[in-house]
C-alpha cells in the first residue's frame, strides 16, 4: 500500500494489543519542525514480544509512534484500564515525514463505561475549503446547571483538583479570575452531569423506563470512584481494584433492570 499510494499523511491507529514501553525511534532530522520529541515517555514501561515485533515493523517501514511524545500525552497515559490492568495498548501511528502534521495527541481518560479509553488525534493541514453554510434550524438549545445533591462528591471533586481553580496569579485582573471560576464550574458540572440542556423542539422518546433511582446512585458512585483513580494516575490498586469491581456490578445492575422490564412488557 505504501508503494502503490500516494498521500500527504498516512495514520495507522488502534488496539494492537501490544505494549512496547518507551520503545520506537525518530530521527532529529523527521522531528525537526514538529511538535513531537525524540523520546517517549510512557506510564506503561512494560515490553511484550508482540511490541518488539510491531516496533520494529513500524519502524522498519518509517512510522512514528505518537503515544508519549506529542503534547498533552507525555508522558504516556493509559489507554487500558481493565480486569487485566493498566497498559497502552491504543497506539497511532504516523508516516515520518508527515509529523509536521500533527499538533495534539490525547487520550480521553473521562469514559468510565468501557475498558478502553479513546483517543484524539489533531492534524494542522494549514488549508481550509469554503465554508458551507449551515442549514437553517428551527430549534434553540438552552444549557441550564441543575443541581443534584446525589452528584456534590464528583463536583467537589472536581473543583477541587481543577488547574482553574487551583492556581490564582496575583496579577490575574478580576475579571480574569472571574472567568477563570466560571469554566472551573462550568467543567465541574459538565463532567458531573450538572448540565441539563432543553429545547424548544419536540424531544424524541429515548427515555430508558429501566434506568432508575438505583441506577442513578449507582452511576454516580462509579463516576466519582473513577474520578478519584483518575487524579492519583490509578497509582493506588485498591482504589482500581474497587472501581473495577463496582464497575462489573454497575452494569449488571442496568442489565438486569433492562431484562426484567423487558420481561415484564412481554407478560
């Protein structure tokens, strides 16, 4: 394929289920330029057989690994967060001489759901096409903050460990602290799901009839455990070993809600 196509980037990503620690090389002269370093550094140090070979296949065939040197993403986050640990398995890879191209690489550590995290990557191609316009629409959305009693430990927490919040120039003019306190909140509540959103549009009935009150205290408890593994770096297995363990009950829990509605409904 390298051979017989022609193209300005080529990005390879997903899960290889291989860990190659801080392995993978780059010449100064493909990193010149770049937002990429020569190193990577990785919270996953563990080298297994099958990321020798991968490595030395990508690398053989002049791709770059992105996962741990390319901002925000140094050093390495998780990708994988499961019953068999914590590893980066989720790797992107890019042609060398296209890392001019690349301008963030993030691991989004904010899903709880699933074992795997996903993953952005950002190219700055310095061309824009023509706008399009946007087609009209009829509907105005409202975002309000709803307070939820059940959520202040999640959004405690995450005022508590947010940069906005946490760090206060004595240069800062008022109005910049204000705005700063603003976004902490509006984060805050975004992440606790303390933003309700409404329409003047008719809504869709996607009502879930099974998802209730024990789902909700359920779910937040999972959110605001995994926000605590989340701040330390999942550097405490106790901490990982409950969320795991309150995650499986978790969506038990939705399952058997679900089947025993569905039952219900078919009686």
């Amino acid at each position: 394929m390298l051979l017989s196509t022609k193209f300005d980037l080529f990005i390879i990503g997903g899960d290889f289920n291989a860990r190659l620690g801080t392995l993978n090389t780059v010449s100064p002269e493909a990193a010149a330029g770049s937002r990429v370093t020569l190193i990577r550094h990785s919270m996953d140090t563990k080298i297994t057989q099958r990321g020798t070979v991968l490595n030395d296949f990508m690398e053989e065939h002049g791709f770059v690994l992105l996962n741990g040197r390319c901002h925000p993403d140094i050093p390495s986050r998780h990708t994988f967060f499961g019953a068999q640990g914590l590893s980066v398995v989720e790797l992107v890879w890019v042609n060398a001489s296209s890392l001019d191209l690349i301008s963030e690489f993030r691991v989004d550590q904010s899903s709880y759901r699933s074992d795997h995290y996903p993953i952005t990557v950002k190219i700055a191609t310095g061309t824009h096409g023509p706008r399009t316009a946007s087609p009209p629409t009829a509907r105005r959305t409202v975002s309000r903050l709803k307070w939820d009693q059940s959520a202040a430990p999640t959004f405690q927490h995450a005022m508590r460990w947010s940069p906005l919040a946490m760090f206060v120039n004595k240069d800062m003019s008022a109005n910049s602290l204000n705005a700063n306190l603003v976004k902490a909140i509006q984060l805050g509540a975004e992440s606790s799901e303390l933003i309700s959103t409404s329409s003047n549009a008719r809504k869709p009935l996607t009502h879930k009839p099974w998802f209730d009150v024990d789902c909700r205290s359920a779910k937040r408890q999972l959110m605001e455990l995994h926000s605590i593994c989340r701040s330390h770096n999942f550097s405490y297995p106790s901490n990982n070993g409950k969320f795991l363990q309150l995650r499986a009950s978790y969506q038990k829990l939705v399952s058997d809600k679900k089947k025993k509605l569905q039952e219900k409904s078919c009686k």
